[in-house]
C-alpha cells in the first residue's frame, strides 16, 4: 500500500521482500474467503483496537473500511457484505486481488526483488544490507518503509527477526506475543479421545481481564487434543492472553445454554427426572447433549449434578481454566513489536529520521474480522503519505 501511494505519487520504488513472492500472508488469509474488512458502525470498529483506538483511529480517519472496499472494487475486485457484517471479495479469493494489484503497481514502475532477506544496516550506516542468493546486497535509499511483520507463521516470512536489530539501534520495542490464538487446556484422556476435533457450537464465554473488566462473546469454538481454538477463543485471546501473563492461568468461563435465562434453566432443570439417566435429562430439559454435556462432566464439581439450582448456575457459567497460549508461531497474528512512542504520527521512526515503519511489526493486535487486514493497509497509506510529507520538507530545506 505504502508503494501505490509512493508510486502514484512519481517516485521511483523498490520492494524487497525475503520470499521467492510476494504476498504470501495476504493468500493465506484468503484461503477460507479472504476478509477484508468489517461493515459495523465506527464506534464498534474502532473499539476492536482496544489501548491502540486512538492511534488506530488516526489511521482509519484517512483510509478506512469504505476506502479500501472503493480500493478494491477499482482493481476490478468488487466486495460484499456478508450475514456476519465482514467484507468480502465476491469471489472470496485472495489471489485475484494480489494479481491485479502486482499488475497495477509494476505497471507504475514498482520494482519487486524477491529473496532479499533484510540483515539491518551495512556497516550501522544508512545503507540497508540484503541477504541475496548471488550474495550480499547493499541498498541506498532517501526514504525507507519496514514493514516486517509480527511472527506468527514464520514459514511465510514473518519471524520477528527484525526485533534485535532496531533494539540495536535504541528503538523502543516489546517482545511478540501471541494474538488470535489457542490455549492448552489439561483434558482428561477421555474427553481427549473422543471430543477432539468437535466443534461447540452456540455457547456464550465470559472472561474478565486482568484488571477485573468483563467481555463476554458468543459464537462457537473447536475441542483440540491440546486444549481450544476458534473464533470464539480468538475474540477473548488478548484478555485470557493478558490474565494467563499476570496470574499462571486464566478461567474461561461457558454458558452452554445463552438461550435460556437462569431462571428458567433451574425451572426445566427441577423437572422430576423419573427414570431418566442424568444424561437423557440434561438432553431433554436443557437441550445439552454431545460435547456440551462431556465439557460440562469434565469441568463441574459432582456435587453440581444433585441440585438443579446448582447445576443450572454451573451450565450458565462453566469454568474452563486455560494453561497457556499456544506458540506464537500457530498464531493467526501477533501483539508486540514497535513502542507507538517510538513512531511520529507520519510512523517515523523518532531516532531514525527517514525511516519508517507500517503493518503488523507495530505494537497493537486486533481480532479477526477484517480488522487486521484494514489495520496494514490504512498503515501502509499513512506511511506512504508519511515518506511524501517528509521527503518534501526534506527538500525544503535544502
């Protein structure tokens, strides 16, 4: 995006990328229907940013969800609105899109260099140093944009490398973390056995951050042999990230019935069982059955199951203690990277004048839904209107 807004603009740009091709993350996103954005009002979206909202906020005020689906449509790529407010292409494809946009960028004189894998600064002076199959590279530039990625699903390209060699260079950065992820769980064997795999579908979870604050989501997630996953488990991973970092675990706390009121799952609960097994009665008269009812033995206390009181309270609120976050590498994103304190609102960096940096590689995360991908692209735009601004002071001055 940087390099569209550079290019339009009567620059001569360069893009180096460590990989045989270009945009390998922007294709996996769109292996399932590649979300581009979200329909909801801006208040809503722009609460999804969490601490990041007003920087964030900066950005999407200059290139936002309606301005990347006109983008889109302009490449040829028209968008929908789906039932669940995200956007997409209306092929629901990645590939198309990053074509047409190659072809538009080359045909402005955009340069691509594949296998150059960025090694820092040659000889700590302003020259960048590329690791190329022919050998070393060394590049000069007037204006540099980073955009290196977080570290989730390293094979593609973003390892995080980079975190060391802007430290190097006195930039303020925080260590990646995982975003949009999984958590471990201690299943029992049975329930590991048989349920693995299984989707939970129409469950309400509950989980408080670490300084007490609630969110609660419904949705559905998946049983793993190692514990949860989802996307439902993805709209709370940052709390439960957060509290499982400050206190050794985290309790995610299910309503396997959100469409029954206490009151009235107590009521249908207190139905005399006759010769019902618990099993049949917790079917019949509170709809659980299947993988609802095996989380339900696995995480409530036996003494639950003799009142229906009780037992009601329990399937409205069952606790489910997440272990810890799975690696950072199974992650859909990454939280951590570059201080926004370290960052001008043009996303320069303040110790090194012309340098700049964009995307994922900047210390904000956000949950899936389109909010990622609108995110990197308004940023790649203020970057790119970043290095404009700056480059015509520069020659101002001069």
């Amino acid at each position: 995006m940087a390099a569209e807004v550079l290019s339009g603009a009567g620059m001569r740009v360069d893009v180096f990328d460590a990989m045989p091709s270009v945009g390998r993350k922007f294709l996996l996103a769109g292996r399932g229907g590649l979300n581009l954005t979200h329909s909801e009002g801006t208040d809503a979206f722009l609460s999804r940013y969490g601490s990041r909202r007003e920087q964030i906020g900066r950005w999407l005020g200059e290139f936002g969800p309606q301005q990347l689906r006109d983008w889109a449509h302009d490449l040829g790529v028209p968008t929908f609105i789906g039932s669940s407010g995200r956007v997409f292409p209306q092929e629901m494809k990645a590939a198309p899109l990053l074509r047409a946009w190659l072809h538009r960028l080359r045909a402005a004189g955009v340069v691509f260099h594949s296998r150059h894998r960025w090694l820092g600064w040659w000889q700590n002076g302003p020259a960048l140093h590329f690791e190329t199959p022919s050998g070393a590279a060394i590049v000069e530039a007037d204006a540099v944009i980073l955009a290196l990625g977080g570290g989730s699903w390293s094979r593609l390209g973003s390892d995080g490398a980079w975190l060391p060699l802007l430290a190097g260079r006195g930039i303020g950065v925080r260590p990646l973390r995982p975003a949009n992820c999984g958590f471990d769980v201690a299943w029992s064997q049975h329930l590991r056995q048989r349920f693995a795999g299984a989707p939970v579908k129409a469950v309400g979870a509950i989980c408080s951050a670490p300084d007490g604050s609630p969110f609660r989501r419904e949705g559905e997630f998946l049983i793993t042999e190692y514990g949860v996953e989802g996307s439902l488990i993805y709209s709370l991973s940052a709390a439960l990230r957060d509290c499982i970092e400050a206190t050794g675990s985290a309790t995610l706390r299910l309503d396997l019935a959100p469409g029954r009121d206490l009151q009235r799952l107590t009521e249908d609960l207190a139905s005399p069982r006759g010769r019902d097994s618990i099993s049949n009665h917790l079917r019949r008269h509170a709809g659980i059955s299947g993988v609802k009812a095996a989380l339900l033995h696995e995480c409530a206390a036996v003494a639950d199951f003799a009142d229906a009181a009780q037992l009601a309270a329990t399937i409205k609120s069952l606790p489910l203690r997440l272990l810890a976050t799975r690696p950072l590498d199974e992650a859909i994103s990454s939280a951590g990277g570059v201080h926004f304190a370290s960052v001008d609102a043009n996303l320069m960096l303040h110790l090194l004048p012309g340098i700049f940096c964009a995307g994922e590689m900047l210390d904000w995360e956000a949950p899936t839904g389109g909010y990622l991908l609108t995110a990197c692209f308004a940023s790649g735009y203020i970057a790119g209107h970043g290095v404009l601004r700056w480059l015509g002071a520069a020659r101002a001055a001069t």
